[in-house]
C-alpha cells in the first residue's frame, strides 16, 4: 500500500450502495489511516457514518484537531507517537467529538502500518461503543443460551451438515458434540422417519416458513431399549444481507410427557378391555363358549397367542387335590392367535387333554395359584413353556419372546390357566399387563365356574329325564311310531316335558304328551311321578278324560306345579283314536288323501288347577294318516306368532308317506334354533290298519 492508495479516499467496496452482509457492516466499523505527522491519508464511508466528516472533509486535516477534544489532544499525541515508534498496538475507548459538535464514546483499536517504502502509518479501527457492547451482550446471551439450555439446538448448512450442536443436543442423541460437526443429520438423528424431516428441512430452507413443533418419537442409541419423543422445530438462517446461511433445529425432549400419556391411553383401553369382556365373557352357560369369549377379548390388546386350559379335575366338578409338585391333566378349550402363526400348531387343539409335569410353568401357575411371567423368553425357558421339544421349536420359529400364565381362580378353587404369549409385539409382559390379565382371568374364572356348575346339574337333570322317558318299539299293534326328546339348547336346565307310549288290552295303545312347567331336577321328578300315575290309570282302562281328572288330583297335591297334558287311546280294530286335553297344544293330524291340520278339540285347563271336568273326543284315523303330538317347544319361540309357527309346522306335514324319523328331524331341524329356550317332546304315530265301513270320522262323546 502507498501513500498515494491512502489518500484517494474511495470506497472499496465499489460504487453504489451495498447491503449489509456481515457482522463488520451491521457495526458499521470504520478504518482511518493517519501518516507520520498526524494527518489523515484514509477515509472509508464507514468513518463518515461514524465520525460526520466526508472524505473530502477528512483527507489532508490533522486527526487530533478533526474529532478531538482538547483535553484529551495530549494524550492522544503520546498515544500516537507511543504506537509509530514501539509498533505496539493498543485497544481501548475513549470518546470523540462528531461533526455534529456531540461526543461520542468509541471503541478503538490502533496500531502501526509501513509501506513498500519504509514510511510508516498509524491505522485506526474504530466502532461505536455501545452498539459494540450491546452486540458483545447479545453474543454472550446467546451463547449462554445455547449451552445452558435444555433444548437441543443445532446449527446446519444448507448441505444440512452440522455446524454447531449444544450440549442438551448431545446429551439427547447420546453422540459428543464434536462428532456432529461436518456430518450429515441423517448420520446422528435416532429417527426412522429421517427422510421427512429432511424433505420437511429443505423446504423450510426453499421457503423461509418456519416449521414448529413437529412430533417424533424413536430409541436414540444412548437408550436404544425405550422408546423416547421429541418436538422438533425448523427455522431458515439469513445473514443481513439476506443470504441463506443453513437452518437452525431445536429439539426438546417430551420423553415423559410421551410416556404419561401413553400410558393414560393405556390404562383407557385397560378399562375399555376389561368394560368389554363384562360384556362379552360369559354370555351363556357353556364352558367352551366361556374359554372362547375370554380367547377372544385377549387378543391381540393383550397378546399375540392365547390358551385357555382348564384342569379335567375341575370340568369333572371333582375337587382337586391340595397343590404338589406332580402332574397335572389339562382340557384345552381355546386357542386363538392375532394373525397366522406356527405357534397355534405347538399348543393343544380345543378339546384335547394333555398332561404336564410339575415343571412345566403352566402347572406351576394352578399349582401355585400365582401368576407366572417370563418377561424375556430363552432357549432355557422354552422347554418349561411348550408340550415337547418339536412345540418348543414352533414357538422359537414363531419368534415367541415373552410368557405370562394366569390362574383361573373362582371361590378360591383353581380352575386352570390363562396362557398368553407376544410374537410381533415387541413389548415384553410387564407388570401392569399381569394386573389387567389377572382381572380378564378372574371374571371369567367366575363365568367358567356357573358355566360348568351349570352343566352338571343340567346333565343330572338331563340323564334322570331320560331315563324315565320310555323306550318303546317302532311298531304297536296298528301304529308305527317315532318319537324325539330335546332339550333346551339355549339354557343349561332340561325342563319337564315328556312322552309316553302305553300298551294297553285288546290291541289298544295310550299316546301320551306332557309338560311340567318349571325345569330342573325337580321338573324332571315331577315328570317322573305324573308318567308312573299315568301308566297305572292307563291299567285300568279309564277313558282319555277320566284319566287326565286323576292326574288332575295328583298334580294339586305338588304345590308350585302346573301341568299340560295330552292323553289318546287308539284302537286298531276300529281305527279311532280318543282324545283328552289338558290345556296342551292341539295335536296334528295328516292323511295321503287330506291336508294336514290341527285337531279342533277342547282346550281345557292344565293339570293342578283343580275340578275342571275334561271332556274326551274321538277322532277317525284312516289308513297312512298322521298324529303328531308335541309340546310348546317345538313351535313357541319369542319372535314369531304362535298361528305362524304352527302353520309351518302343518307345512312339514305335506308328505305323510314320509318315514316317520325323517318327519320327526324335519320338524325339529325346521322349527327349532340355537336360541330356543323350552324342551321338546314329539310323539309322531301312523295308523298302517284298514278301517271298516259305517265308522265316523269325527264325534265328540262325554268325558
């Protein structure tokens, strides 16, 4: 640099006005260069801004008079001389006088210049005093800020490379702050959704708008074993000038908030689980149907592949034995899985029985009545979990890696064991989970307990009321004969109907139909004596009506009993049929040359009411026709009329010649449903005798 470059006084930075783009020009820092006498010999357009005086103002004048005030002009001269002999720098404030006549404080930093011709210079930086300071304040806030601060921030290019990363950064991701300088984000962030918050940065870098608050959850490899979330947000980086210098990222970490609101949400669909298996468990009295249900709720909010096994000891209704370390005999009842898996093949099938030693974790469980959890399953735990080694290698190759067996416990008996199991759920059981299976287990340990309870006496009733139905042959003297007893399909207690066939003198054959209202053993007991009274007055040869008047009086003596009852005698010698009712359903009659219809006869009241005389009808059965007798059951449900329902039945009837077991499952397969909640009794009779001339068809005679 020369004397003459000095005293030019032009602006280096060109012609024209430039856009401030930096940090020197948002401080407006000037530079004066003054030359061994003290005059000014360099003006830059900053040095006006700062100081009033124009270029042309400045050049050529002495320094010192320019914009110093006299009281400091001899320190100022010292200082001068100090730094042109020494070639010592100096740094401090001091103030100025402007153009303006106003004094200033400003910051300077002098120091000495020589040119190619070994004449020397002073040159002058200078900036205004508290703009600098507020900038160093500012400066120092934010780096405070930054590395104080519990939010992660990052700075990055526009190549979204790290340019700076705060502690509370470091401390998120788990990497040193140093190695994030010159990688790429994609490189650090734990994310898997790492390409959208790239698009999302560099659209942030295209447009200037500012993204806030975006939610990402992921495992960051300093705790790659829990889940953690973050709220990030994006902002563009200028410089004054307008320049796009990168992006700035600031991450706050949500991890607790993330987790106590899932596991609000958690506990919410706990009570939804739990609300819904009130509903949903234990919706009939069958054991199978229990197990199925409880299957059902647990997956997959609870697991991936669940078992429901009950102890054969307890589906017996046999009491078992005080807990020991032995063998137990498990009925499988359910099996249910989230989606397709060879682990369905390594449990037992629904139905069969299978026995486990005592080390087996599922006879620990009833054998202990406690839970059992194996929150991460080995190959040392496999073998006490599946039936066998082939069961274990499924449940390996199904990716089995977390066990929880719970205890059915119901009026303090263990019943058997609820047997979760997670595949593609990456969670592992926790203790939470072993709550909310114990409460599924509980409620339908409850519902399994009534089920099979139910079932028992059912069965007891079901077996003493078959054993006092009788067991006649196909053919009497002028009739063949089918007959069907059902029960109830859609409750677990037999009720008390019944139907009898009575050989009687001279050929003559009783057909009788009954109902005890009520059901249970007792219904099946009452049932038992009216059908032995009514075979002993059947002995005596007492007309249809006559009979019914002495089942009327037996029937008083049961209190809380009422009785229907349908009483016939056929004769095959002269093809009639005598008829008695009490207060039962109409009886069917169907012929090869007539339709099928129901017998018009007088309704009269059922047995138990007590004085009512029964009047007997005789009706004319002709060779091929059809009698059929039944109760309520086959043809009384909650969702129909009862003249519908017997106008299908009549319906059925429309082919006589029909064997008579098919005509017996027609009816019941067309009539009945799962939901039918009352016994059926059905005694169907065909007259296979000739009649003779001059017998009517239809007379009604005095009971």
């Amino acid at each position: 640099m020369t004397a003459d470059s000095f005293r030019s006084g032009g602006d280096v930075r060109g012609s024209g006005e430039p856009r401030p783009t930096g940090l020197l020009d948002v401080l407006s820092v000037s530079a004066v260069v003054v030359d061994a006498g003290g005059r000014v010999v360099f003006w830059t357009p900053q040095a006006e801004e700062l100081f009033g005086y124009t270029a042309e103002e400045a050049l050529g004048t002495y320094a010192a008079r320019l914009f110093i005030h006299p009281e400091h002009l001899q320190a100022v001269v010292d200082l001068f001389t100090e730094v042109l002999r020494t070639g010592r720098g100096w740094a401090g404030t001091f103030p100025i006088r402007h153009k303006d006549g106003s004094t200033r404080l400003m910051e300077f930093r002098n120091m000495r210049l020589q040119d190619d011709l070994g004449d020397v210079y002073a040159l002058g930086i200078a900036a205004d005093h508290n703009l600098l300071q507020r900038v160093e304040t500012d400066l120092a806030l934010c780096e405070r800020l930054i590395n104080q601060s519990p939010i992660g921030l990052a700075l990055l290019d526009p190549d979204l490379r790290y340019l700076l990363v705060n502690p509370a950064l470091a401390r998120i991701d788990g990497i040193p702050a140093e190695d994030h300088v010159g990688h790429h984000l994609r490189e650090t962030l734990p994310l898997p959704d790492v390409d959208t918050i790239e698009s999302a940065l560099r659209q942030v870098l295209t447009t200037g708008s500012p993204l806030l608050d975006q939610y990402h959850v992921g495992r960051p490899p300093a705790d790659p074993e829990h889940e953690h979330a973050w709220s990030l947000s994006f902002y563009r980086l200028e410089d004054p000038g307008g320049r796009v210098l990168g992006a700035a990222a600031s991450v706050v970490d949500v991890t607790e908030r993330h987790r106590a609101t899932a596991e609000a949400d958690r506990a919410r669909r706990r009570l939804a689980l739990i609300a819904d298996a009130s509903v949903r468990v234990g919706t009939t009295l069958e054991v199978g149907d229990t197990a199925r249900e409880l299957a059902e709720i647990a997956v997959p909010q609870l697991a991936d592949v669940v078992a429901v096994d009950v102890l054969d000891s307890a589906l017996a209704c046999r009491r078992s034995r005080r807990p020991d370390e032995g063998p137990e005999l498990f009925r499988a009842l359910a099996l249910k899985a989230a989606h397709p898996t060879v682990a369905l093949r390594a449990a037992d099938p629904p139905g069969d029985l299978a026995a486990y030693d005592g080390d087996r974790l599922v006879t620990l469980c009833v054998h202990s009545a406690r839970p059992v959890l194996v929150r991460h399953v080995g190959d040392r735990d496999l073998p006490r979990i599946a039936r066998d080694a082939e069961a274990g290698a499924l449940l390996a190759r199904a990716g089995v890696h977390s066990y929880l067996a719970v205890p059915l416990i119901a009026h303090g008996e263990v019943l058997g064991a609820l047997d979760l199991k997670r595949t593609r759920n990456p969670l592992p059981f926790d203790e939470d989970d072993v709550v909310l299976a114990t409460e599924l287990a509980g409620r339908a340990a409850v519902a399994i307990d009534n089920a099979r309870w139910f079932q028992s006496v059912r069965n007891t009733a079901l077996t003493l009321q078959r054993s006092l139905l009788p067991d006649h042959p196909p053919r009497h003297a002028g009739l063949e004969l089918a007959s069907r007893y059902q029960p109830a399909q859609a409750t677990s207690e037999v009720g008390g109907d019944w139907y009898d066939v009575i050989p009687l003198s001279d050929d003559k054959t009783a057909l009788v139909v009954g109902d005890v209202m009520g059901n249970g053993i007792d219904a099946a007991a009452t049932m038992g004596r009216l059908r032995t009274a009514t075979c002993a007055y059947a002995d005596l040869d007492l007309a249809p009506g006559a009979v019914l008047q002495h089942l009327d009086k037996i029937t008083c003596d049961l209190e809380h009993y009422i009785v229907t009852c349908l009483y016939a005698v056929y004769d095959p010698r002269t093809g009639r049929c005598q008829i008695a009712n009490a207060g039962h359903m109409p009886p069917a009659l169907a012929g090869p040359d007539h339709p099928a219809e129901l017998l018009d006869l007088p309704p009269g009241a059922p047995l138990g009411v007590g004085g009512i005389p029964f009047g007997t009808t005789t009706v004319r059965l002709g060779p091929g026709d059809l009698l059929v007798l039944y109760t309520d059951g086959l043809v009384e449900t909650r969702q129909h009329s009862l003249d519908d329902r017997l106008s299908v039945m009549l319906s059925f009837l429309d082919e006589p010649r029909r064997p008579l077991e098919e005509t017996c499952d027609l009816l019941l397969h067309g009539l009945r449903h799962p939901d039918d909640h009352d016994d059926v009794a059905l005694l169907v009779a065909r007259s296979v005798r000739a009649t003779g001339p001059g017998d009517t068809a239809f007379s009604p005679e005095a009971g």
